[in-house]
C-alpha cells in the first residue's frame, strides 16, 4: 500500500516530519517498505501558459514562444518541441530552476535568441520516460501556480506492507485512524453532500441477491447522463501517487475511494446490463466470462458472480465483466458497492490465479458498514468529475446485517500479559480511540463494541495488542522470566548428531546442506537400488528437479563434487549428516531417519613441496569408516556385494551387528558419467539413526605389560585373491594369547613374486603380561603362525 | 713431587685447551687420565713418599685430576658446540617452507550459526526438541490456529505432499507436538529445516529456523522483551540495540517482530539497513489463547511466549554473506572460509 503523505495530511493532522512519521508508523505495526520523495530535487516550475509561438530566425527545427507564468511579463523561451499550441499550458521551469537529473535552468542565448527558460516534457520532471512533447496541463490549472504541487512532485509516498490481520489499513482512512489514535487528535473524514434527482434508483434497475451466505450485503446506485473522460489533474495525481493508472474518470473515482476507504466498488455500463437489474448468484456450470483484462475465464458454480438478467457481468470482488465495461460511450452507470464473503473471494481468486486491489481487500474482510458511505462518496465525486443525475435513493439488498460484537477486558488480565501497569482509564482511552465504544464499565473490566472493520478482533488478547500498540511496545519494560526445568528429553538425538557433525569437521571432512529435494532421475543416475526408489513426492514442486523428497544423501554430494569440479575445485572431502524422508505405506508422515554420508574426490590432502600429491583410494576411505566406528565405538563389519551405484572393483556394504547398515565404496563410473564428473569419487552411506541416543558404554581400563614386548616381522607369498583379513585371522588364532599386535606393514605384486601372488609383511608384537618372553618362546610362537598360514592359505616364506 | 703435578696440571690444560677436535681430546684424555697416562704415572710413585706428606700430595693429585678432568669435558663441550654451530649454518632450514598441516574440515556456517544460537537458550535452561519436515496440515496450521482460508496461510506458499499434508512451513508445528506431550512448564528450542514455495534472490525454498516456547504461570510481554534482548546481547554483542514493533502472526496475540541495530552501520543509516538502521531478525508474541486451546492448556492459569528466526539472515549478517543462494551451493571456496 502506498501512502501519500498529502493525501493523509488532509485526514488527520500528522507530524510534518517524515522520518518521524514513518518511525510511527513503525511503532503501530505498519511497516516501512520504502520511502518515496516524489521530485526530489526539483524548484520553481510554474504553471505558464503559451500566448506565441513564432519560429526561430536562425533555427529550423527551433521556435520561440512568449509564456505567461503569472509574472510582470512574460518569458521568451526557445523550445524544440512541436505538440504545443497557443493557449496550452505547461510546467514551466523558471530561471533558477532545477529540473530532473539536477539540471539547473538559467537565461541563456541558443542560436542568438535569449530563453528565460525552459518548458518541461513529462521525463524533465522526472515523470516517466515521455520525451515526446511538452507535457501539456488541463486548462483548469491556474496560470503561475506551482506546478510541481499539482502535479504531486512536492508529496512524500510511504510504501507499507500491510499484516493480513488488518485489511482496513489497506485504505488511507484507515490509516489515518491510527495515527489520530495516537496523537488523540480527531479524524477528518471527507464531507460532501450527495445532491440526488428526482427518480428513484428502484424505479431504475432492482438487486437480487440468490447467495446471500456469500454476498450478505449488495448496495448500489444509478447515475445517469454522465460524459466520460479523462480525470481531473488532482485525482489523477492521487491515483499516480499511490501506483495506479488513471483510466476515465468514472474508473478512477471508484480507484480512488477504494484507495480512500479500503471498499472496494465497481461502475457497470448501466445500459449494458440486460433488463437493468442485477442477479448476485453462484456461476452456473459452464459458465464464462471475459474479464476487463481481456481474459475469459472459466466459471465453476461456487464462485460467486454478479450476473445480469442473463449472464455474469463481474466476477464478484474480483474484477468486472469487459461486456459492461465503463468506456467512452457509457452515459449512464450502476455504481455497486457490496461485502462478499471473504473466503469465498479468496477461494475465487486462487483458483484462477487473479489477485487484484478489489480481492485483496475483500479477502482480508472489508467493512459492511463503509459499503454506503463509500458508495455515497463515489456517487458524489463522480457527478462532480463527469457530471450526470444521481437517482433518488439507494438499491441496497442487506440479508445478513452485521452483527455487532462485543468483547470483555479485564484490566488486570492486560498488566498481567504484558508485564506493565497501565490504569484502567488509559486502557479503555486507547480502545476508545481505535474506535472501539464502551458500553460498560466497572473497576476491573470494561465490555466494548467491536468496529465493523475490525474482522481481526475475537478475543481479549486481540484488545491488549491494541493497548500495547497505542501504549507502544518500547514503553513495556523488559524482564527476565524464570525458567523452570523438568525432566522431559524431547529430542534425544539432536545432541549426538551434533557431535557426530563436530568429530567429522575436526578430522578434515567439510560439511555441506544440500536442498533435501531430490527427483526420479537423480535417484536413478546415482544408482540407487531400484526396490528403494520411493520418494515423498510434493504436488506443486518448484520444477522437476525438485520434484520430491530426498531418499539417500548420495545425490546431493555428488551433484556438490560436479558443481565444484565445474567451478575448479577438484580435490574435495565432504560429508553431510541430515534427515532423509523414506514414504510410510498409508500413514501421512515421512520416516525421517538421520544419516550421515561422506565423499572423497582428488587429493584432499594437497600438494605438500616434501612428496608428490596423493589421489585419494578406496582406503582413504575406509579409514575415514575406521575412524568413525572407532569414535562412534560401534563394531562394524564390510561384506562386499554388486550394486549399480558401486565400481565393482570396491563395493561393499556396512554390516552393523550383521545387518545392513550401510554402503561404500568407489562410485560406479555409470554413475560418474550421469552427473558429469570425470574422476573417481569413494563415497559412504551409513544410517546413523540408530547409532544416535544411546552413547556407547564406558571404556573399560586394561593395565599395561609393564615388560618389554618380542617384535618379529614376516613377510609370506599368498594368492593375490586372500584377504588380508583372513591372513590376520589364522595369524591372529595360531598367536593365541602371546601375540598382543599384529598389523600389514607393506603388501607388494610386481616382478619379485610370481604373477598372480602377492607378498604380504606382518609385523607381529608378542608379550605376556607374567614374563619376559624369551628368543625361543618367540621363535616357537612363530612357527607355528607360518606353520598355519602355509596350511591354510598356502602361504611361502618370502 | 707436588711441583711436578702443578707442571702436569698447567701443561694439560694448556694443551686440552688449544684441542682441535674431538679425537684430539680423546688422545689427550688417554695421556693424562688414562691407565698409563701421566697422571697414574706420578700417582703411582705416590708410595715413594714420606708417609707424613702422602695425604697432602695425595689431595693435590686428586685436585689436578679433577682439573684436567675438568677442563676436558669442558673443551668437549665447547668443541662439540662449534661443531654444530658449524653444521647448523650449513643445514639451516628454511622457515618459512610451509609445515605438514593435518586436514580440516568446515562445519557449514547455517548448521554453527543454529548451533550458537540454540546454545544461548539451552544455557538459559531451554530444552531442544524436534519435529518432521513432512507434516501435518493439522499441527502446521489447523492447530497453530490458522485455519484454512485464513488470509495468512497466503504468506506461507505452501508445499503440498498430498491433502492435509505438508512440508512443514515454519518450525512452529513443533509447539503443538511439545505441548501435547506435557504440561506446563515448557521451555523448548527447536532448530530445523523449513519450506516454502519461493526460489528468487532473497529466498531459497527450504531454510532453516529456530524456534522457541516458553509457557509457565505469569509468563509476560516483558519477559519476551528480556528473554530476547538478553539473546541479542549475547548473540551480537552488549552494545546491541533491539526495537520490539507489532507485528501480526495468527498463533500469537500480542505479536512483535524484533529489530536490531544495524550490525553494518550500528545504527547510522546504510544499503543493508535500507538506510533504517535497524534490521529485522526475528518473529515473536504471546502464545495465542487458542493454541493453548488445541494443546489443552488452560489459557487462564498458563501463558507462553514463543519466537522465531530464520537463520539463513543470521549467518549473512554474521559473516557479511551477501547472497542467501551461497548457502546452499555448497562451493568449497565458500564453505572453506568459515
Ligand atoms: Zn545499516
């Protein structure tokens, strides 16, 4: 909503200052979008009318006119522009003037013949971009007025949103009650006197009203002989200020009391409309119409629509029919001004997409009881604008009055909810004020009668807001509450996952958000298995790729690797710990199980000037799943198996207390290929959900040998195709209690080793907890390991 | 026999003195101090003696060996010292080569951000709670009092799964699903990911916000005003001013949308301030009596606070991020700088 500042000067009386006004406004609960100083920067331009035009002596494309600016004589001034004639008049920027752009207007010769000024196009005043001739002023102006003034340059425009509690501040009147609220100083509502002609609007045209659940009110009035055309200048630059384009004049008065009254209303072409009278009724089946934007629209039977003896002529509070459009040969019109049922509009307006000044405000509840004044108003203005007969008399169909209500507030509930003491008489002034009448009152509460425009009000917590806007919400004190504890956990997982994200950042993965969307395609291309494929899918998507809920965070990081690999980053450890959303057969809500993922890319570890940068392999990896397991203090286990989404070279899942957990490994280059990354990517996947909440039991302390260990190393040769974790298990078993340690110090192929072996180096640690091991205990517990490693994997000593 | 110990004394010391290197001194160590050096040499005629001047011979023998001793370990010393002078200089490392880092992580400026901020209110005694991002139209809605076809369900652009299901807009939902599982006193703080239908330069449609509850007997606006000042202070600092101002949410009543001092400009008027000074962060009010309706609380006995914030606008003033759209970008060369 716009504000012009002069337009609200002339309804309550306001501080003249903006800032302060605004700062007010503010205080009140309206917000500040934007403020506009309109010709900011403009001076001294005159209204002056042509008395000459003669054309320049030495300039073709030049003329010099004399302009009578209200001064002792007129100016001379040399012009380049050709839509002027002798008697228009036009904004005349006088010498010391300064026009848009900052341009300084001065006497100065062109082509030898003095101007002592300059006449102004639309874009010199910084109206729009018009340069294709003076802008040229209704003949009603006054010769030598400010010409800035009337043409509302000199005028200050608040742009405020407005809440959708309070659909009465979409008019100015409304604004101006708060203010007047404020500053306890009186409202100053338009006056007028509607002079009426001597045949009964009845005798005219008549209103039926078939919904009235929809439209409890419908008040019209007939005027007739008008002529249409353009708007006066000042209810033009009313319209202007407020963002509207002026039409004819007819239109813009119902603009313009709308703007005024928040009400909206709407003007038919009398004579358009069959047998002169109007149907309020739902669409029938089928129904069309072409609205003033040129549209047809398809009707559906709950749409409420202003029909004729035949057909829709408006689409009740939304926007009128094109058949009945007021256009240049209208004479006579029938002047409606209605409440509808603002769901009904709101239901209206979103099924075809329309959202306009008029069902804006019908929607947030417009004001039964405005419905008359303002039609009355609009009446009066138009017979003023484009002259005409108003008929005696209203039509007015009123089948469900409002009711009034009234609440009950109680003193102390308000000093109670805010934490203030305000004294009963300042609470009942400030509801007062707002328009609210008391009609009773004792030493602990007072009962007040609700206004029609405040649809906002139901409750007693409703009045207290209002004591607190006017009361002001900086003169509340402050305090601090106690805050009781109980032994309720809500979120028992919150706590641990955070840890989780904090080890995982502390051991050199960056974490990423992505957008928890995901699609079917996306799902596909990263492989995921096809009998898993079920997402949360949403019925109004933003676009495709948004389609629905995410199923797994692998997508999101793959898309983040190709992203950064696009944009130059190629060496990349990342992970992600969020919710994923797996679709509950028949129940509403989505299992969201917390997960945590994380991928490696490129040589994360960098370029160090003391050793050739290192890509990153599957056993970076697993180190990365080693770490967490050892820190999440959860036995795992890796069992390999085929998956689209995994190389099949190192493709494995997670088995947590033998069931699946999990996946990792080397990301298909299908995969790769879908999401355009053109190296190799280690990705995993754990649902972590289960792992959060419970934390793991204590550690428990084991003494350490306090005797020295008995270290050997040995290296066999194995087939290629035997685990190393096998190795480790027979070494492990023959070791019995003496071996303490033994880990793979170097895995070699190549030339040394036959073809399809390998050698593998064990480094082993022997210690008994009772004695020092002797070189023969050690060499005998030796023996025997290798003894079992030829017989159960053939191994050779290398 | 004394003056040929103090001539073996002065020669050694001469000698160890003028000692090149080590091996040298380990020469001279076996001359004087060794099983045949001179020093065993002259002791051994120490029995030659008289008996009267053995103990005062003996005593100067013991002090010259210790001198020599002495003066070897402190030539080695010395000797060893220059050494190493001499290959420090020309082993020297260069500085300013850079060291072997161990790899760092980033947590993502959103998920610290929430976190900062929740941990103001769990010191303060808050508890965190949780709720789906898929919900209800019933607790997103219906039961925060805001029934179909109220105006500001227009506000929120909701995404739809299917009728009466919802990806949740707000975290206020999570209000209603902590109330209903227990009675006053309530204090929650619930972080997590919300939705809109809203993709342009300001917005993102999913974001993340923190809400917060507090009900209890002879909870007030005033406790509101000090709750979240006391949040500000410590959040953005001391000197932070907040402006409280009506505002409108249908689950509060009164409601209040709260300002700070601009942290560009600390209040003096700038681009980000829209020349304000002041910048709005948060949504608040007293818990709407019909709210404690649908949660079954009596309205009359308890009253509640409760707020929210988006913390996508925290960050970016935090860190001086200009575009909501890097947040969720996840480009390393952004995330690496936090
Ligand atoms: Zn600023």
């Amino acid at each position: 909503m716009r504000i012009s500042l002069n337009w609200l000067r002339e309804l309550v009386d306001i501080d003249p200052d903006v800032d302060t006004l605004a700062h007010e406004l503010t205080m009140l609960g309206l917000e500040i979008e934007a403020i506009e100083h309109r010709g900011a920067g403009l001076s001294q331009v005159l209204v002056g009318q042509i008395k000459t035009i003669e054309p320049h002596p030495d300039a073709d494309k030049l003329v010099v006119c004399t302009t009578d600016v209200g001064q002792d004589h007129p100016l001379q001034i040399v012009c380049g522009a050709t839509n002027m004639r002798v008697g228009d008049k036009v904004p005349t920027a006088v010498d010391g003037s300064t026009i848009a752009g900052g341009f300084k207007i001065s006497r100065r010769k062109m082509r030898g013949v003095e101007s002592q000024g300059m006449m102004c196009a639309a874009d010199e005043l910084g109206l729009g971009s018009d340069h294709s001739g003076l802008l040229i002023l209704p003949p009603e102006v006054p010769v030598g007025a400010d010409a800035l003034h009337l043409l509302g340059l000199d005028d200050t425009v608040l742009e405020i949103e407005i809440t959708p509690n309070r659909g009465d501040w979409a008019g100015m009147i409304g604004v101006a009650r708060e203010l007047a609220a404020l500053h306890q100083i009186p409202l100053r509502l338009p006056e007028f006197t509607l002079q009426e002609g001597t045949r009964p609007a009845s005798e005219l045209s008549s209103v039926t009203i078939e919904a009235p659940e929809l439209c409890p009110r419908y008040a019209g009035r007939i005027i007739t002989g008008i002529t249409i055309g353009p708007s006066p200048l000042w209810l033009r630059q009313r319209l202007l200020a407020a963002g509207q384009r002026p039409i004819n004049n007819v239109v813009d008065v119902t603009n313009l009391v709308l703007l005024e009254t928040c009400h909206p209303l709407h003007a038919f072409d009398f004579n358009k409309l069959h047998e002169n009278r109007i149907v309020v009724r739902t669409a029938k089946q089928n129904e069309t119409l072409e609205t003033l934007d040129g549209q047809t629209r398809k009707l559906t039977p709950d749409m409420l629509v202003i029909a004729d003896a035949r057909h829709p002529v408006a689409l009740a509070g939304v926007m009128g029919g094109a058949d009945s459009e007021v256009g240049e040969n209208t004479t006579d019109i029938f002047l409606e001004s209605a409440y509808f049922h603002p769901p009904s509009i709101r239901a209206t307006a979103r099924a075809l997409g329309m959202n306009t000044e008029a069902s804006q405000r019908f929607q947030r509840g417009a004001d039964p009881e405005m419905a008359i004044w303002a039609l009355d108003r609009a009446a009066c203005l138009i017979q003023r604008v484009a002259g005409g007969s108003v008929a005696k008399g209203r039509l007015d169909e009123y089948p469900k009055p409002f009711a009034e209500k009234t609440l009950n507030l109680r003193y102390e509930r308000t000093d109670l909810l805010l934490g203030t003491s305000v004294c009963p008489e300042a609470q009942r002034d400030i509801l007062e004020r707002l328009a609210f009448s008391v009609t009773h009152s004792d030493a602990k509460s007072c009962t007040v009668r609700i206004p029609s425009w405040r649809h906002d009000v139901g409750q007693e917590a409703d009045l207290i807001e209002d004591i607190a806007r006017v009361h002001g919400y900086g003169n509340i004190p402050a305090s601090l509450p106690p805050i009781r504890q109980t032994d309720m956990i809500f979120a028992p997982k919150e706590r641990p996952l955070r840890n989780l994200r904090n080890y995982l950042s502390n051991i050199g993965l960056t974490e990423i958000m992505c957008m928890t969307f995901s699609n079917p395609r996306e799902i596909e291309n990263a492989g995921l298995p096809e009998d898993s494929r079920q997402q949360v899918t949403l019925q109004n998507p933003l676009s495709e790729n948004y389609s629905g809920m995410r199923i797994s965070l692998v997508p999101g990081l793959l898309s983040t690797i190709a992203t950064n690999l696009r944009r130059g980053t190629s060496d990349i450890a990342l992970f992600e710990a969020g919710p994923v959303y797996i679709p509950l057969e028949n129940q509403d809500l989505a299992n969201e199980g917390y997960r945590c993922a994380i991928a490696l890319s490129g040589a994360p570890g960098g370029k160090h000037w003391s050793a050739p940068a290192r890509k990153v392999d599957f056993y970076d990896l697993k180190g990365y799943a080693e770490a967490l397991f050892d820190w999440l203090g959860v036995p795992w286990a890796l069992q390999s198996f085929e998956s689209p989404a995994y190389h099949p070279r190192a493709s494995a899942r997670i088995l947590l207390d033998g069931k699946p957990a999990g996946t990792m490994g080397e990301t298909h280059p299908k995969v790769l290929r879908a999401f355009d990354i053109e190296q190799p990517v280690f990705v995993l996947e754990l649902d972590v959900d289960p792992l959060l909440g419970e934390s793991a039991p204590p550690a428990l302390f084991t003494e350490p040998p306090t005797l020295p260990p008995s270290l050997r190393d040995l290296a066999v040769i194995v087939d290629k195709s035997i685990p190393a974790a096998d190795l480790l298990e027979t070494v492990r078993k023959a070791g019995g209690n003496l071996l303490s340690k033994v880990s793979i110090f170097d895995v070699y192929t190549g030339k040394q080793v036959p073809e399809d072996k390998k050698s593998v180096a064990l480094s082993l640690v022997f210690q008994a907890i009772d004695r020092t091991l002797t070189d023969a205990d050690t060499d005998k517990r030796c023996e025997k390991i290798i003894a079992q490693l030829r017989k159960a994997h053939g191994a050779e000593l290398r | 026999m004394k003056q040929k110990l103090e001539e073996i004394r002065a020669s050694a010391l001469d000698t160890i003195h003028a000692a090149a290197d080590l091996a040298e001194l380990e020469q001279l160590r076996v001359k004087f101090l060794g099983r045949k050096g001179v020093l065993t040499d002259v002791l051994r005629g120490l029995a030659q003696c008289p008996p009267e001047d053995r103990p005062a011979v003996g005593k100067v023998a013991n002090e010259v060996k210790q001198a020599v001793a002495d003066a070897l370990d402190a030539r080695k010393e010395a000797i060893a010292a220059s050494q190493e002078a001499a290959s420090a200089a020309a082993e020297r490392l260069d500085l300013s080569l850079p060291g072997r880092r161990p790899l760092r992580g980033h947590k993502h400026p959103v998920m610290r951000v929430a976190e900062e901020i929740s941990d103001i209110f769990v010191q303060l005694g808050f508890q965190i709670a949780a709720g789906p991002d898929v919900e209800t139209e019933y607790y997103n809605f219906d039961s925060l009092n805001t029934p179909a076809n109220h105006p500001a369900r227009d506000l929120h652009d909701t995404f739809f799964v299917k009728p009466g299901v919802v990806l949740r807009t707000h975290t206020s939902p999570v209000q209603m699903r902590v109330m209903e599982r227990t009675q006053p006193p309530v204090a929650v703080i619930v972080p997590g990911r919300v939705y809109r239908v809203d993709q342009d330069a300001s917005h993102s449609p999913m974001f993340y916000q923190i809400e917060g509850l507090l009900v209890d007997k002879g909870i007030s606006f005033a406790d509101l005003k000090g709750l979240l000042r006391l949040f500000i202070q410590r959040y953005f600092g001391p000197t932070t001013k907040t402006r409280f101002r009506p505002h409108y949410f249908p689950f509060t009543e009164p409601s209040a949308e709260v300002d700070i001092s601009c942290t560009v400009c600390s209040g003096k008027g700038c681009r980000v301030c829209k020349h304000s000074g002041w910048l709005e962060i948060l949504g608040c009010g007293m818990v709407h009596p019909e709210v404690f309706r649908y949660a079954n609380y009596d309205s009359e006995t308890y009253t509640g606070l409760a707020f929210g914030l988006g913390v996508e606008r925290i960050a970016m003033l935090t860190h001086a991020i200009s575009s909501i759209h890097y947040l969720y970008e996840n480009d390393l060369r952004f995330l690496e700088q936090f």
